[in-house]
C-alpha cells in the first residue's frame, strides 16, 4: 500500500510538521532560466570518451579506471584511491573497510545529505547525531565530543557546502577516544584547510562526483585513505564488485554490493581532476560576487566564511529571518526563472529516522534553524556576474516587499 503525503503529515509529530518545506516553487512555463547547477565538462573529456569507446575500455575492468583513480591518488597525495559509483557507494565502502558493524554507533552531523545516514544503516550501525556549532555550518569537536557514547566507533565529518569542519580538532578528538575519522568531502573536493586538501585528514574520505559537484562524472563517487595498509586496495575492489576475489574468482567471503565505475565515467572525468583548482577559483569568485552584492541586505545572512582557507564553496547559501520568508523569496525567484533549493532538511527530523525512534525528536536548534530559513543559489563553474547581480536584485527586491 502507498502512503499519501497526506498519510505522513499526519502521523509526523507537531515540531516536525510545523519545520516541513513548501513543495518545491516552479517557473511559469515549467523551465528555470537561471539553473542553482550546471555540470563542469573539462576540455578533453569529449575526446577521451570517445576514444575509451573506440578501444573498448567501458567496463569497470580497464585501465582507464586505474589510470583516474592514480591521478586522485597525485591530487591528494594519498596512497589509496578507489573509484566507485556514488558518493553513498563510498560511504558504504569506507565504513567497511573500517570494519564498522551492527551495533556499532556513528557520530555524524545531522545537516547533511541522506546519503550518510543511508550508508551507516546499510552497515547495521546507528547514527548519532550531531547538531552545527552556533552559527556554523558544521559540528565543532566539542558538539561531537559531547554526543559520544560507550558504543562510538566513528566520526564522519561533511564540510557542508563547502566549509571545512575543524579537521585538526576532530583528528585529536578520535585519536583520544579511539574512533575511525571517516571525511565526506562530497562538496569539498578542492577545499583548503590550513593550506592542506581536506579529504587527507581521516582515516578514509568519501566523494561523489555527480552532475552538481565540482567536478563530475555524471554519477560516480571515490574514496580515499591516508593508511598505507597494501590489502586496502584489494577489499575495496572485493567490496564493489559482489565480494569477488583474485584468487578465487566465484568463491565470496562476505556480502557486498555492485558498487562500480565504469570505464566511460572514468575517462568523463579523468581530465576533470588537473582542473580541480581551476574550478574553485572559480567559486571564489562566485562567492566574492555574491557577498558585496548581498552586503548590508537586511534581513539576508550570507554563509559562513571558510575560516581555515579560500572562501570557496560548492554552494553559496544564505539564511532568512523566517521559513515564511524563505518561502515568500523562492517563490518570488521562481517566477522569475531562478532556480533556488532549500538548505538540508535535518536528518533527525527525517520520517525514515522519526520511525526508528517511534517519533521521538532530539533537539538540535541550530541545525533545525538552518534547515528551515536556509537556500543556496545559482553557484557553478562559468556563472557570470550578470547573472549573480540579477540573482541579488531579485532577492533585495523581494526582501524590500
């Protein structure tokens, strides 16, 4: 039987209803002039599909997924790097690969993507969240330090939209109390914490590279390790491709899933990864733009500032006084062809979470704040400063009504 819409609200509890978003605001003729994402396609990546077709390297087999996964290796100067078919096929492998099981607890921040919370459960562990620092957009190590349990075996940090979490903080934090550092660098690939990559701090590093990431290969994701452990590369291949092994071609050891690049994806975004710091300055500028043109705009709280590195980041976000505001803005911005999305709905007001707990609600009120007054605009490789100033007029104007 399918549950209505309707079904959900009203089994949810008051807090949670009163928190739910508007649906979605469309433009009068159905299509966005003004897209929040378009994908980076480097030069080359034309031609090295092409020729991948032409020599009959498309499976996950070939070389050419080797050759992407030693240029990652190069980018972050890491010993480890696998390629795999999505930022959650990249959690699930990391978390495995840390030998994280049921039962075991998994600190994570609760403004953030579904994906993390949909890969500890794959593995049988249970998250604990973890509320933003006041005026952040990432826990500090405080906050996680304070949702610690008897049972924490991992710390997965985000870098939401962007902006770094204490990486340095956090690394003293796990080293004290034992937990595998596992960093979602999703919507950080390129992003500087005090001068170094992050993605390089924790045990393992989990990226995605779909169409709205910074760099992309349509779908596909990859993780990274700092350990110099030589069977890393063996279990995470096992890992992606139904537990198979070198040895013992059809004999499986353990479950796991189909969690691989192709080779066509690989050769999309091998030339992606030499312009990685081509497209964050890129974000530089976009964010630069956006905040002198929002600067002293009442009633409109840009982002946070990176504070470790180059303000950057894969999204440009900004809060509202209100929800009823926000709503107000992105419809205003809909109809005129801009195309907006809200800030993470909290992963511990999700249903899918709500129902595990029987409806309890933690309180995270700045998560909570976050997740019901937040957008990001337009950001993307190419963006001009036309567009933004046209994105910022409409939004003063709105706020102005």
């Amino acid at each position: 039987m399918t549950t209505s819409t309707m079904d959900i609200d009203e089994d949810l509890p008051p807090k949670v209803r009163e928190m739910l978003p508007d649906p979605e605001p469309m433009p009068p003729n159905g299509k966005f002039l003004l897209q929040v994402s378009n994908p980076y396609i480097p030069q080359g990546a034309k031609e090295e599909v092409i020729k991948a077709i032409e020599e009959g390297t498309i499976s996950s087999a070939t070389k050419i997924v080797g050759e992407l996964e030693n240029e990652l290796c190069q980018y972050f100067n890491v010993p480890f790097a696998a390629a795999c078919s999505s930022g959650y096929s990249a959690l699930v492998m990391g978390l495995k690969l840390a030998s994280i099981q049921t039962g075991d607890d998994v600190l994570m921040p609760t403004f953030t993507m579904a994906a993390v919370v949909n890969a500890i459960l794959a593995v049988g562990a249970n998250p604990i969240f973890v509320d933003c620092a006041e005026g952040q957009l990432n826990p500090s190590p405080i906050d996680y330090k304070e949702k610690l349990t008897k049972k924490s075996r991992c710390l997965i940090a985000t870098h939401t939209y962007g902006v770094p979490a204490d990486c340095f903080g956090l690394q003293h934090l796990c080293r004290m109390h034992n937990l595998i550092f596992i960093e979602d660098i999703a919507e950080a690939i390129g992003t500087e914490y005090n001068a170094r990559l992050v993605g390089t701090f924790g045990d393992f590093a989990c990226a995605s590279l779909y169409a709205n990431k910074i760099i992309t290969s349509g779908d596909g994701g990859f993780i990274l390790s700092t350990r110099t452990d030589d069977n890393l590369k063996q279990r995470a291949k096992s890992y992606a491709n139904h537990g198979f092994s070198q040895n013992y071609h059809f004999v499986h050891f353990e479950p796991s899933g189909n969690y691989k690049m192709s080779g066509l994806q690989a050769a999309f975004v091998k030339p992606a990864v030499s312009k990685i710091r081509e497209v964050v300055m890129d974000r530089n500028r976009i964010a630069h733009m956006y905040r002198q043109q929002l600067e002293g705009c009442h009633g409109i709280t840009p982002m946070p500032i990176n504070p470790y590195g180059l303000d950057a980041p894969w999204m440009f976000g900004i809060t509202f006084v209100s929800k009823r505001t926000r709503e107000i803005v992105r419809s205003k911005l809909a109809e005129l062809c801009i195309e907006t999305r809200n800030y993470f709905f909290p992963l511990h007001l999700q249903p899918l979470v709500l129902r595990m707990k029987n409806n309890k609600v933690d309180n995270l009120p700045h998560s909570e704040q976050l997740g019901s007054r937040g957008i990001y605009l337009p950001t993307f490789y190419g963006l001009t400063n036309s567009d933004i100033c046209k994105v910022c007029k409409a939004l003063r104007d709105t706020i102005k009504v």
